[in-house]
C-alpha cells in the first residue's frame, strides 16, 4: 500500500534543459496535424551503469504516447539499422545516416544511468535531416518511475512541436462492469495501469475530477439510492456529499472546487442545481416543469453551462448563462435524440451524442450550434469528454463489435481513434484529469 | 441418568455453538458488504408497466394495468413498495438515469391519484443498469423499459 502510495503521489523529478547549445530551438521541423504523419524512431537507451528494464520500457512508454497523438508515425523497431541500445561517446556521437535510410526524420534516444534504485535519464530528441539535437532533457526519479519520465519527456516533444501543453501521463477515470455492478476505475490516459477505485457492489458512475486531479465526485447508490459522493484516488476514502431522496447525477466541481454542479430529479421535477461540497443547495438553475435537464457541464472560466434537456420535445443539447437566464438551443443535426455535452477547455466547441445512422455517434459544433461536425461512424459512441489541452476526446465505444463497451480516444476532429481498454463486461463514462504538474 | 443430563449440556454448547458460528458467517458477509442494488425481477403480484423509447407517459395500456395494481394495494393496506424505473441499454446512462426516475415518479403520481397513500411508496431509478433481458433487439428492449413495484412487505 506504502509502495502504491508512492507510486500515486506526485512525482518529484528534477527536470532541466542540460545542453546549452544556441541552435536548440532552431528547426524547420513541421508538425502537419493529422495529415501527414511524422516519422520518427525510438530506439532503446544506451544503459551506461546498473541493469535497467528502463532502457527498454522508457522507448516504448515514448512510442506509444507519440503515436496516440495522432502527429507521429512512430517506426517499427525490426527496420531500425541501428544496434538496438548502442551507445555512443557523445550524444550525437552516432551515424544519422542508419535513420535517413529507413525514412525517420526525427529520432528520440537516450542514456540511463542506474544507481541504487535511482535513474538518471537524459533524454534527446534528434532532426536528422539537420544532423543535429533540437531539445535535451535530464530526469532524475526513482527506478519505479519510469513510464512518468517517459510520459514527461513525450509532453516535451508535444510542446516542442506544436507549443502546447501534452496531456500524457494524465489519467481517466471511468466506471466499469463487475458482474451486474458498477464500480470506478482509473487508468492512465494511453491505457495502461488501469486499477479498481471502488468496491460497492452497486452502481458507481458519472464520475468527474476535482481541479487538483484527486479527487472524483460521482453517484452512487451504496446506500441503495443514488446520491453523490466524493471518493479520494489516492487512499480511497470516500465522503457522502447529498443525502436527498431524489436522484442527483452528472456532478462537475465548480470555481476553486468549491460547489458541485449537478442535475437532480426529485418528484416531478428535474432540475439543474448547484451544491455546496457539503451536499445543501445553493442554487437551482432551471426550472422547467415536467421535463428532464441532465449532464450540465461547465465553461471554461465558469460564465455558460452546457446541458441536456427534452423540454423541446426529444433530449436535444441548449446553453445558459452561469446564472440560467439567456437558454438556447445548439444541437440542430437531425436528430431527435442528443445527449451528454462536454465543453471544450479551449472555449471555442461542444461535443454532444446524437442519435444517428441507426446507432449513437459523436459530435461537434461551435458553442452556438454553427459548423456541427460528425466525428464518429462506426459502432456506438457515446460520451465524449475532452481532454484538458482540448486536443482530444476520451469516449465510450462499441468499436464496431458487438455491445461492450470500451473507453477510447481520438484527435479533436474525429481522426486517430485509439481503443485503450479491452474489457468483455464493458467501461463507459470516460472523466479525464488534469495535466500532471 | 447422569449421562443423559451431560449429553443435553453438551448438545445445547454444540446448538450456541452452530449459532454462534452462523451469526459471525453472517456480519462476516455484511462486512464484506452485499449487494446495494437488487436482482433484476419481473413483476408478479403487481404486475409492471412498459413505456416507449425515451417516454414517461402513462398510456391507456398502462393506466388499466396500474387500476388493477391498485386494487390489490387497497385490499393489502400493510404492503409498502418501491416504484423502480427502467430503462433499455440505448441512450447515454446518465440521462436513462433520469428518464428512470420520470417513469418511477409518473407511475407513482399516478397511484396517488388513484387513491394510494404517500407513506407506503417510494421510487428508485435504475436506468439502464438492471436489464431484465440482457439481449440487445427490439423484443428485449420493449420489456426493459419498465417500472417495477419491489414490495417491502
């Protein structure tokens, strides 16, 4: 438990540019989006002390992430000409010509030193046409750590080219199928060390991250009716937030983390509220009898919500003001059926689900409805929930296979779709963290 | 004689003994915690209603089968029950949640007008999450779509 902790806990590395070279920032790399792919190898680490798996998992932790982003084509390992973990006296000590020959343009390699269950990781990415380093990193971490300094030095490569935070190393959480139950997992955001947060032998779902990345509020029913709970990811303790007999649902924290914006249903009416952290009502937002107002979600910077109602007929997507007044309606892509909106944290799109092509598929549009694009085709989507730096969307797909569900992600506009979970019972409900610090 | 008396003695330590082992089997399993939602049922005594796709209307269908259900309430005057709403597995879950808790509420609305005290009901949704027909066409979805009466006592 002590060592999972450990592992949870934020991760203190020192991280420094180590090369004072004055040509560092100076390429003519291009990043062409999710046109052409970007072909670069990842070779295994020179291992200069100890004995390591590091040299391995690091370049390979690396690959993935680059090819997630949907920019890179990241080279297959049996076409590298190149000694597999050779080392060189110099960073740049090694012939560029056994990558231009197999088509890379850009390279990442690097050196581990092992002493004593610590790492020291210098990491560097190569232009090979130019022949030269282009950004260099040194990481100091535990041996446990890993994959956090491979998924720090892939957000150093993500800013380098396209000058925007990477989201790697991130984690989502999602609800997942135990037998006729529902419990809380979370992963990291390609996929791997997924884990089981809750034990409730009951239903635990709509889950959504506090603003420190800990925390997750969500609806339980492990006192046999549904009301919101806060549950801690790192000890897994878990606090009880409402205490209605109605139903509260679909839970996003507000400013600083200090309310909850949520929708209830509780007699005949379904309204979009906001709580304090302590389950009483500040507010209610909406107030339109008989019909239902679901999966309010937040701005960014708090001014507009994005909801869920069928008080035009069919469940259809509408914004408000933070305040409620000022609702119109912004889904208009033949359908009688569009749910579950997420606000992109760039301000400028809404993702929503719609009925369509006898199935459930995702959409966007611009936050007044303008320029509605499909971005899923094949099986169910549902779900959509943007990651932070709004590049991405996490969701619920059936892949085109059967029922289950599995929790996947794609580019903004619909490309690069990647499956990151193989479950047979089934995760839905995506709720993607913040960007490690 | 003596024997006899020893044999009853022994008999009532192995009897406390057998409860004793029950009772510990039986917090053990609390502990560990049982199920907080309940099987999937169908309907018996109180028979359940069906809605259409993304509906919380009482239909005439409805209305009558709702008629009957509260003329055996009346004559049962002790049942307390829970109105559970349903949903089928198409939709987001979030908002089949809600939808659930429409159907529960109508139906229960609904037996209020019919005479039924406030005291003896209460709703649940359960969205889609307790299919009674795991299987995924028409035909299963129709009887997934369902408020349930779960009789307390």
């Amino acid at each position: 438990m002590i060592q999972t902790l450990r592992n949870m806990s934020v991760v203190v590395l020192s991280v420094f540019i180590f090369i004072s070279n004055t040509a560092i920032a100076q390429t003519d790399l291009v990043v062409r989006g999710s046109g052409r792919l970007y072909p670069i190898g990842v070779p295994q680490l020179c291992l200069q002390s100890g004995e390591t798996g590091a040299v391995r998992e690091i370049p390979e932790v690396l690959a993935r992430d680059l090819d997630i982003s949907g920019y890179f084509e990241v080279l297959n390992p049996n076409a590298y000409v190149e000694t597999p973990g050779k080392c060189a006296d110099s960073p740049d000590g090694y012939a560029y010509s056994d990558w231009s020959v197999i088509g890379a343009e850009g390279l990442v390699r690097g050196v581990v030193v092992e002493d004593d269950d610590e790492l020291k990781v210098q990491l560097f990415l190569h232009d090979v046409q130019k022949q030269k380093i282009v950004l260099g990193k040194e990481y100091d971490g535990h041996k446990t750590q890993a994959r956090e300094i491979a998924h720090r030095f892939a957000n150093e490569v993500m800013r380098f080219f396209t000058g925007e935070d990477g989201v790697f190393g991130s984690k989502i959480a999602f609800s997942t199928r135990i037998g006729r139950f529902k419990e809380l997992a979370v992963m990291d955001m390609d996929g791997t060390g997924e884990r089981q947060l809750t034990d409730e032998k009951g239903l635990a779902m709509s889950s959504s991250w506090g603003p420190a990345g800990q925390v997750l509020v969500y609806t339980s029913y492990r006192q046999r009716m549904p009301d919101l709970f806060m549950i801690n990811t790192l000890d897994r303790k878990v606090k009880r937030v409402t205490r209605g007999t109605g139903l509260e649902v679909g839970a996003q924290f507000g400013p600083d983390g200090k309310s909850l914006l949520a929708s209830q249903t509780f007699g005949k009416e379904s309204h979009l509220v906001l709580f304090d952290l302590e389950g009483r009502l500040k507010r209610r937002l909406t107030a339109v009898p008989g019909v239902i107002d679901v999966s309010p979600k937040w701005s960014p910077g708090f001014r507009k919500i994005a909801f869920c109602s069928n008080r035009s007929g069919g469940p259809q997507i509408f914004t408000m003001d933070a305040s409620g007044q000022n609702v119109k309606r912004i889904s208009f892509v033949k359908s009688n059926y569009c749910t579950s909106p997420a606000w992109s944290p760039l301000g400028d799109r809404i993702a929503f689900t719609c009925r369509a092509d006898g199935g459930f598929q995702i959409f966007s549009s611009n936050v007044d409805g303008s320029d509605a694009l499909q971005l899923t085709s094949v099986g169910n989507n549902e779900d959509p929930e943007w990651s932070p730096n709004g590049k991405y969307l996490a969701f619920s797909s059936t892949f085109g296979r059967g029922r289950t569900y599995n929790i996947g992600i794609m580019r903004y506009d619909g490309s690069n779709i990647k499956q990151l979970t193989n479950s047979r019972t089934g995760n839905m409900d995506p709720a993607w963290g913040p960007i490690p610090r | 004689m003596r024997l006899t008396r020893l044999l009853r003695v022994a008999g009532r330590v192995v009897l406390l003994a057998g409860i004793l082992m029950l009772v510990a089997a039986c917090s053990c399993r609390t502990k560990r915690g049982v199920a907080n939602i309940p099987m999937a049922e169908e309907g018996s005594i109180l028979k359940d209603v069906y809605f259409a796709f993304d509906s919380y209307d009482i239909d005439t269908t409805n209305r009558s089968i709702l008629q009957s259900n509260a003329m055996w309430l009346k004559e049962n005057t002790e049942s307390r029950f829970v109105v559970e709403g349903h949903c089928d597995e198409r939709g987001t879950p979030e908002y089949n949640m809600a939808l659930g808790q429409k159907r529960a509420q109508a139906v229960y609305d609904y037996l209020r007008g019919l005479g039924i005290g406030a005291s003896r009901m209460s709703t649940v949704s359960y969205g889609e999450e307790l299919p009674l027909d795991p299987r995924h066409n028409e035909v299963a979805w129709s009887k997934n779509r369902r408020a349930h009466f779960r009789i307390e006592r």
